[in-house]
C-alpha cells in the first residue's frame, strides 16, 4: 500500500496564463509559439511520467508590446488569478506585467525580457524567470573575447527604433557587461538618415565596433568603412544577430546590385555573434512537428518560419521547468500559490530541454552559449563559426576555423586614416 | 413643481481613490494635501450650492513613488472601480496608473505628472488631466524670454538622481520646448562629484545655463563660474524652482561660511524661474486652515510647510473641477461611469480655483503663469521678480524692476574667457 501511494503521481490542476502577440511578424507570435507550448503539456501529462498528474489548463491572452500583457492579467484576475504566466517578450509590456505578478506572488517564465534591467530580483521583478539567454549573457562573448585577444577600447553602434528598442537593449546589455573596457555609445534613430561619414569619425579611436542595426544599414557602414580603408585590420567590425528579428543584421553581404563585390570583401572584417545551437536526437522530433504547426497556420512565407528560434524553443522549455519545480515544491509541503518557493526552486539547477542540457543560474537566468562566426572564404564569402562561448563555464574556445591574422589590428599604427 | 425639480441638485455618490505618499518629506505627502481636499469636499457638499447632491466617498491609498498607486487601484478593483482618481504624482508611478485607468475609463486628476511624455492623451494617457502647469508649460518661459531678448543658444545642465528624476523631467521639457534652439544637454549624477571644470568648460559657447539641481551644487557651480569670470555678462545664469523640493536651487546664496560675499556677486547672474503664484481674498481663509492642519499633524518643523504649495492648491482645485465636469456630464444626460465624458468636460476651459482662476488647456493640462526672479540690490543680496510669463494668452512681461543691462551679454566678445 505504501508503495503504491509513492508511486502515484502528485496531481494537480494549473491555471497557465500565456501572453503572446497575435502578429506573426514577431518571432514570438502566438502561432509560433503556441504549438511548442501544447508540444510540452502533451509530454508532461503523457501517462507514466512524473508529472502526469499534472493538468495544465492554458489560456492564451494577447499581448501587443504596449500594455496589452498586463490588462490581460489584471482583468482577468477578479475571477481566478493564474497559477504561471508565460511571456510577455517584449521589454516594456514585461516590466509592467512581472511587477504586478511579483506583487501578487505569481510566478512568470519568459523567453523574452532580455534587458539588463530585469537581472535586478530581489524587488519588482522577482518572480521572473529568464528561460531564453538575457542580453547580458550574450555580452560575456564579447568581454570573454577582449580578454582572449587583448583588446581595450569599443565603439557600440545601434539603431534606436524608439518601440521596442531590441537593439538599444542589446547594446545596453554589452555596455554594462564591458564597464572595465573603454566603450562608448553611438545612437542613430531608425527614421533618420544614416551619416556614414560621422559614424566614421567615431570609429577612429576604437579597436571594435559592436553593431546592432537593420541589414541594410550594415551593410552602408561596411561599404563605408571598406572604402575609407577602416577594413583593412584598422578595426574589428562585430555584429549581433540573436533571433533573426527584422532589427538585426543578418551578416549577409549579397544584394544583387553592383556593390556586391565590395561588400563580400568589406564583409571579411565584420564578425557575428549568436547563438550557438546545439541540438540533440530528439530534437529532430520536436523540430518537424513546429514545421508541420507552421505551415498549417500559413507561415511557411516567410525566411526562418521552418526552424525553431529561441522563443519557440525557450516557451517549450519553461513547461518543462515549472513541471520540475512544481513538483518538488509540491513534494516539500508547498501548494502551486507558493510562486516564491516555485520560482527558487526553478533558478540554479540545469536540466533537459528539448534541444539540450539548460543551465539556470542562481538568480534565475539562463547561461547562453554563442558562436563567432567569421567569412573563412574571402572568394566565396562564406562565413563559419570561428569561436564559441560556453555562459555555464565561462570559457572562451577557438575553433580549427579561427585565423589569428584576421583578429589582429594590423593596419592600425601603420597607415593613417584618411576620412 | 416644475421649478422644484429644476433647483433640485444632482445626486450622486461619487467614490474616490487618492494616491499619496506618507512620507512628509514629499511636498504632496498624505498630510499636507488631504487636508486640502477635504476642505473642497465640504465646500462642494454644502447646503445650497449647485454640487450640494454629490456625496463624495474618499478613500486613501499609499503611493511610494513605485509601484503602490498601481497596486492599490489593481487589488482594490475587483470589489468596485473608483470613479475618480486623484494622483499619483511621481512620474514612473502616474505612468502605470494612468495607463489602467485609462483602460478602465476612469479619470484621473493630479497634481504632478508633469513630463513631456504624458501630454501623448491620445493613447494610453486620454484619461489624465493634470492640474498643475506641466514641465513643458514652464518650458514655455525659457522660450517666451528667448524670443524677447534675443539668444540663440543654451546649455542645459542637470543632476539626475536616477529615482524619480525630477530634474531630468524639468529640463526635458526645457528641451522639447527650445527644439528651435541651440540647445545642448549637461548631465551629472547625484552620487558623482561634480566636476565644475569640465561643467564650465561646456559653458563656453552657450548664452544661458539652465540649471536643475540641489541648491549646494548650484552655489558650486556659480561660485566656479565667478572664480573664471564667467559671471560678468559673459554668460546668463538660470535655475528653475517649482515647488522648493529638495531638489531644486532655492536661489539662496548665503550660508554663513567664507564664501558668502563671493556668492553673492556670483549670484547677481543667476534668475530663477519660479510659479507666479496669484491669490484672492478668499484663499486666505483656505490658507489658514492648511496651516492649522500642518501644525496638527507636526509639520511645522519644515521651512515650508506654512505655506500652500502647488500640489495642495492642485488637488483642492482637482475636486471642483471634477464636480464641475460631472455636473455637466450628468446634465447632459451621462452618468458618472462615463469617463470620456466627464474628462471631456475637465478640458479646454477655465474656472475659479481656490487660489485664482485656473486655466485648462484643449489637451487637458493647466496653463501656468511664471515669474523670473533676479537679484535687484546686488549690495544687499535680495531678489525681486523682474518679468512675468502668462501662460493662458502666451505673453512675456517686464516688470518695473527689470534691468535690461543686467540681461544683456556684455561680455561676451570683449573679454576672452580664460580656463
């Protein structure tokens, strides 16, 4: 009798608030995401499991990265306040949810709310979780890097689009992360014309610079660059390209137009870093059934809508996460209205998500790992990883790929710059 | 009959959520404002007068300047939403408020959230109406005087505290307000030293410095400006003083220490923007009651706190003005639930406040009347006002003590500035 009491699963029901945009030119969209998040509720309450008990009750409220995510939340909670809430990604629309979920103990996992302002637990927002590599994460790349390779000084250039501020949060990210180093900030507005010759100026004094813009305007300051010789080993051109949003360079030098030429080679001085991606044989699975997900809702248009990103991915994972923590919450005597002790049992601990080992740090963000990738081939502008980052263990690995001449400020002292 | 019915006043229970805070050291404490609104309320419910039906049923929640206003109007309304809210003033809390009730349709009437950003009452601000003159209706002095006298260019220069931030918001609306000027930003944080060389150095090519900050760091300021001859015509000196908050210059150059009679000099070139503050005969006896509740909560310790500060004549004036709109509202045929409606009414016209007649923009924020004080006998060290700036009709007034030499740049292009 005993035996069989230990052996029954502990059950359950769990009210899961999840908030999504409608809009797929988001990433993060509800038709992205949703079938990852019903992909890991199938899993867990599959017969035979730890947490078959468990009975997830998901309700998707919109969210529009304004205001959205917290009306949601507020006017649903005179009847029934939920027990988890996933998402919101966007930066403003997440603060104001996660403080109030804070204030009424309820705990949020996002793969979204990057910003380094949200490492900040111990008041306003500490209920959340981080599932998906903050900014700050990401950052570690590039000091790690500096280290390796001796450099002092960066220029950090981005694009404000004054909304959503993707790029003005992950350059924010690299400016906190780097404050031993000499950086200095370079803002231009999206609606703005672009002044290469003034972003040129500001270049001159740094050893890197660390983009954060739309693929065109890269593109511009690379071709820019190329042509005033800054490419030449003068300067180190970076770029970061986390999830393939619209805000963000995709490395690519080609366009079809007369410039190409001078692009693949200005091309050959700018690196990018991203995620680094490292998917076990299960993951194949998970993978084809987004895919078929995706093209049912219609959204096999558009570039990336075949792979799985960061969010779809980090959504699926969060189930798993909250399953974990529940469960040994609920084993120790706590009810699912704990958030505090859900959430502390959801932070430090490293376990198996659907793509991979994740790594949870103690104040509940998620270790990221990111590649360097760099043109290999000048002739045939193709670009591989170079380096990687592991955020769990801080090491910096240079890959068979890495060339230590492409890395070194040769032309610095050298020739003058003439702008 | 048919008379009867007409005088009889309009009913209504009307309840009310106020958000203060309950430390003294803010102006717009819980004990100085709620006196001023209680005295309105008798006002508005006694016999004979055309609001004399409305049972006003105030309620008192605790604002931190954070997140308690948002809390307060969240937790409490799942029972029953308020039908008016009277605060929050701080900024970063009036935003999230504002933004639910807004949602919710809910007026909301303040003293404070005067920052640029709120004048947007298209979107999620349309129910704010504010009360008090708005950072940019003070701005609109800075520009009135410009425009007058002449100048081109200034320099603004602030202390910012990072919390609530009342300086960066002051010349923000400053620098929205001179977008056709030459205009350039001086920050410094509060916690940093500051470094009077590099401030002066920035002086160089502006005309005026507009200054916002405690009033020891002015003193610093002047007295560096005085020490590298910056104060003989080269360049005009301003603070801006609005409700003698800790953070802002009071103007004061005297502090019993050597420096005073160096202070003094130095401060024959700094004018100071403050509230012109009008009054009636029957603001006296409001006055003298605000006194006396100041003394009976303890408050007289303070140096201000005999006199009617801003936020106590604006949330007095709130409730009329509120009564007033309502009125209308109902007559029309509305109900007190219609908060478009009612804050329609609040808008775009003028009434008698307690203090004198208060003026409502079409956007719903009051136009404010300023004064510019200045040093009239440098000997003695005292301050007369020198001009005046009305907001409602936009006009700029020279008072008899204004002296034009004082405001001219004499010595700029004799005299190099030595640094």
């Amino acid at each position: 009798v005993l035996s069989a009491v230990m052996t029954k699963p502990i059950t359950e029901d769990i009210d899961v608030l999840v908030l999504l945009p409608h809009n797929n030119t988001y990433l993060f969209s509800y038709d992205r995401v949703s079938p990852a998040i019903f992909y890991a509720q199938r899993a867990l309450e599959a017969d035979g499991g730890p947490y078959s008990g468990f009975r997830f009750n998901i309700h998707f409220e919109k969210s529009d990265c304004v205001n959205d995510a917290l009306f949601a939340l507020v006017d649903g909670s005179c009847r029934q306040k939920p027990d988890l809430i996933l998402g919101p990604v966007c930066e403003y629309e997440a603060a104001a949810l996660v403080r109030l979920a804070s204030h009424w103990n309820i705990p949020v996992v996002s793969a979204g709310a990057l910003a380094a302002g949200f490492r900040s637990k111990s008041g306003e927002y500490a209920q959340l979780t981080r599932i998906a590599p903050s900014y700050l994460k990401m950052a570690e790349t590039f000091t790690a890097m500096f280290e390796h390779l001796h450099w002092k000084s960066a220029l950090l250039l981005y694009e404000d689009d004054k909304q959503e501020r993707n790029c003005y949060f992950t350059l924010e990210g690299v400016y906190h992360q780097m404050s031993d180093y000499h950086v200095r900030l370079y803002t231009f507005f999206q609606e703005d014309r672009l002044d290469t010759d003034d972003v040129l100026q500001n270049i001159q004094d740094a050893e890197a610079v660390i983009m954060c813009m739309g693929a065109d305007k890269i593109r511009e300051i690379m071709l820019a660059a190329h042509r005033r010789g800054l490419t030449s080993g003068n300067c180190l051109f970076f770029n970061i390209e986390l999830f393939n949003a619209s805000s963000y360079g995709n490395g690519s030098w080609k366009r079809g137009d007369k410039y190409d030429n001078d692009a693949r080679q200005a091309y050959a001085s700018l690196s990018t870093v991203t995620l680094l991606r490292t998917v076990k044989p299960e993951f194949e699975n998970f993978s084809k059934e987004m895919r078929r997900s995706s093209e049912k809702a219609g959204l096999l248009h558009c570039d990336d809508c075949g792979s799985v990103n960061m969010f779809v991915e980090g959504f699926h994972d969060a189930m798993l996460l909250y399953a974990i923590a529940l469960h040994e919450a609920m084993k120790n005597g706590y009810n699912k209205k704990n958030g505090t002790e859900i959430t502390a049992h959801m932070w430090n601990r490293t376990f198996e998500g659907v793509a991979g080992q994740v790594s949870m740090d103690v104040n509940g963000d998620r270790n990221g790992d990111f590649s360097l990738m760099a043109m290999t081939n000048v002739e045939a502008g193709t670009y591989e990883a170079v380096a990687n980052y592991f955020g769990a263990n801080g090491t910096f690995q240079l890959l068979p790929a890495f060339n230590a001449e492409r890395f070194t400020l040769t032309g610095r002292h050298k020739e003058p710059v003439d702008i």
